[in-house]
C-alpha cells in the first residue's frame, strides 16, 4: 500500500513537473516585446554618433543584386561601402524614418538576447529589409539585413552580437513602423 501511494505520488510530482516546464517554453515563445523590464540582458549600443534609423523593404535581393565583383558574392559582398548603399537603392519599395519611441524600441529589440535559441535557422536567405542607421551627416555608419522567413540576417561589423532579437518581434516594430511590404507578398 506505501508503495503505491508513493508511486502514485512520484506520478503526480512528475506530470505537475512537466506541466510547468511545457507552460513556460510556450509563454516563451509567445513573448511580445512591451517594455524595457522585458530585456534580458541590456548593454549600450555600439553606434555612438547614431542620429536617424530607417527600415527598408524590398523583393528578394538575392534574386536582383548585380552589383557583385570578382572576389564577392551576393552573399558575402559589403551592402555599406563608404557610408553609401552598395545596390541597386531603385529596388527599394519602402523606406521608412522610426520616430524616437520607434527607435529606442528597435535599439532595445537588438540588445536583447531572449530569441538566441527560440528562433532557430532556416537553410536559406531571401532578405527583404534593412535596418540603416545613420549619423548627422545623413551616412550609413551601421546596418542589419534581414530574412524574416528563414529567420537570418547580415549586418555590419559594429552591429555583431546584436542580434538576440526575436524575427516576430522586429517584423511587429516594422508593421508599427509603416512597413508593408513582406515575405507573403512576394511572388
């Protein structure tokens, strides 16, 4: 009788255990960015000098960037070189200017580190917006390039380790932001 009254009891404390585990992974994921407290891990922005940030959208790059050269690809080459654009900017449908509660939210998104291992990889990359950050002199000093599809991105060498943001997260601040233009849109 002990021994099933214990079984029956290790049973219970076992599914309660589960029970908890599943709630919060799903909690988790569910996550919607709506304050700093929400922030895991908060660490100053490396863009000093930063003044304006854009967003922009376009149809899939890598099916329209010609602008390569002998020792890059389309997936390696520099998408900022001296402190300009480097393709074809008439292929932008959307650029967008954050407004500062817009851009303090995006600065927070990308110093945070809650989606590093929710979010996994998809084994491709089809990017369609641009982050730009840009100093008082109106000159690109730093940018992330996003597939909000297969959850990847490329982004200058001051912005690296920024990137713990959730891809559902940043595609709501896009929304906010007056994007319209994504993944589902293209064909």
């Amino acid at each position: 009788m002990r021994k099933a009254l214990f079984l029956i009891f290790i049973l219970i404390a076992i599914s309660c255990k589960k029970e908890n585990a599943e709630s919060s992974i799903v909690n988790e994921k569910a996550k919607v960015f709506k304050s700093q407290s929400e922030v895991i891990k908060r660490r100053d922005f490396p863009l000093k000098n930063l003044s304006k940030v854009e967003v922009l959208s376009y149809e899939d790059r890598m099916r329209w960037d010609r602008k390569i050269t002998k020792k890059d690809n389309k997936y390696t080459k520099d998408l900022v070189v001296d402190y300009k654009l480097n393709f074809d900017s008439t292929k932008v449908k959307e650029k967008v200017v954050l407004n500062s509660v817009l851009k303090t939210e995006l600065l927070e998104l990308m110093s945070q580190d809650s989606c590093k291992v929710v979010e996994g990889l998809a084994d491709c990359y089809m990017p369609r917006h641009m982050i730009l950050f840009r100093d008082k002199k109106n000159r690109i000093i730093g940018y992330k390039e996003l597939c909000l599809s297969c959850k990847g991105f490329r982004e200058s060498k001051n912005l690296e380790n920024y990137n713990g943001f959730c891809f559902s997260q940043m595609e709501e601040l896009f929304k906010k932001a007056g994007i319209k233009y994504f993944d589902d849109d293209y064909e």
